[in-house]
C-alpha cells in the first residue's frame, strides 16, 4: 500500500484498537486513534484519511450517526463499521447510511486488513473518470452523455447522479442526497429530492426508454444501478 495510506481507526476500547492497529503497521499502513465519539467530526475536518474503521457503540456520538454525517459531509470517503451487535436490522441500517463494508465482532484482524483492502481498491476505481454502460460524466463541464447524447441535466441533476455513480448499489436517503443537492444546507421538503430523481429519470428515458439505472428503495431512497 502507498505510504500515505492512513486508516482513522474509531473505537472505545484500547486493546481491540491496538491490535488492529499493528496488524494495519505490519501491512504497510500509517493509522490514528480516536476512542470518543464526539472528536470524530472535528478531526476529519482537518485531517483526510484513506478510510474509516467505525464502531457502532461509542461514547458521545454514536457511529450510526456519524456514519450518516461523514457519509454527507465526505462522500468519497470509504467507511467500514465494527460492531457486536449482530442483529439484521443494525446491519441493514449501517448500509444503508452509506457504510462500504461491515464487520461483526469477535473478528480477525487479518480479516480486517482484507476487508479494508478491498473497499480501497474499489473506492479507488470510484475515482476514475465516470463511465458506465454507455453513460459518462464531464466534472468540467457539468453534462452527462448517454451514448454520446448530451442528458442536458441542470447543476442539481448532475451532482445527484454523479453521487449515486460514485458508489453503485449504494442506497442514498433523502435526507443525503439533499445534502449534495444544496451545499448551503438550505431547507427542503422531501418531495423536492423525488421531483428531481423523477426529472433526471425522464430525461434517461429520453435517450433509454428501456433502462432503468436510477432504482426507487421504498421506505429509504434511492440507488443507481449499473445493468449487469
């Protein structure tokens, strides 16, 4: 790994921190410990680690709620939750807040480095220029081509599928997406986020009638989703 590959580890107790921590060293990464919830935001305001390894039970803030908070904040970057609670409905609620990976404890630290691996090399592959399928995105010039034709997509339409793109699969609720929509944190309704997923819809259905890449998640949001 590059030596600037620094992995902010998140978790309460010291000796689970420590030993994932030298496993990390003896894999070529540099790493930092914060055990308190509330220092996580703050740190990551002045620091730009490769990844987050977040526990879920933490003093202060709680790493479902700054998971939601990196995850809008910091798109791009990469967050894999710890936790000892193995209920389906706290692993489905990590995901979906945007979590790339998510491990349950007891676990192997050798797993852990693995599984860190393998969501930075495809967070790395995120970054590439945005292509997919026929669909490309142009940062300088703000338009997305659907097999070359120009989508013709307003500033708020193309930062939405831009951040879906980034992260395939991925379910993005309302209230997250609003927060890329709106950098000034202005107040909408939800039904503002819905009227411009049903506009960017209509306008990929101009050009592709018959694909359906921007995917509704009754009851949390959206996803794009890339044909197979």
């Amino acid at each position: 790994m590059p030596p600037d590959d620094t992995i902010l580890v998140v978790e309460d107790e010291p000796k689970i921190a420590q030993l994932v921590g030298d496993y990390l060293a003896g894999n070529g990464f540099a790493w930092h410990h914060l055990a308190h919830g509330d220092t996580v935001i703050p740190w990551l305001g002045e620091q730009t680690p490769s990844l987050v390894l977040l526990d879920l039970m933490l003093p202060g803030t709680d790493g479902l709620t700054l998971c939601r908070e990196i995850r809008a904040r910091w798109p791009a970057l990469p967050v894999i939750m710890l936790t000892a609670r193995v209920e389906e409905v706290d692993r489905l609620l990590g995901l979906e807040l945007g979590a790339d990976d998510y491990i349950c404890k007891p676990f192997s630290p050798r797993e852990v480095v693995a599984r860190i691996k393998a969501v930075l090399r495809r967070s790395r592959a995120q970054d590439a220029p945005v292509v997919e399928n026929g669909l490309s995105l142009d940062d300088e010039g703000w338009r997305a081509l659907a097999d070359g034709h120009d989508l013709e997509l307003t500033a708020v339409e193309f930062q939405l599928l831009r951040v879906m793109m980034q992260a395939p699969g991925r379910i993005f609720s309302r209230d997250q997406l609003m927060d890329h929509m709106y950098r000034d944190h202005r107040v909408v309704s939800e039904r503002t986020v819905d009227s411009h997923i049903k506009k960017l819809r209509k306008k990929i259905a101009e050009v592709w009638p018959e694909r359906e890449i921007i995917r509704s998640v009754y009851g949390v949001g959206y996803k794009y989703q890339p044909e197979e």
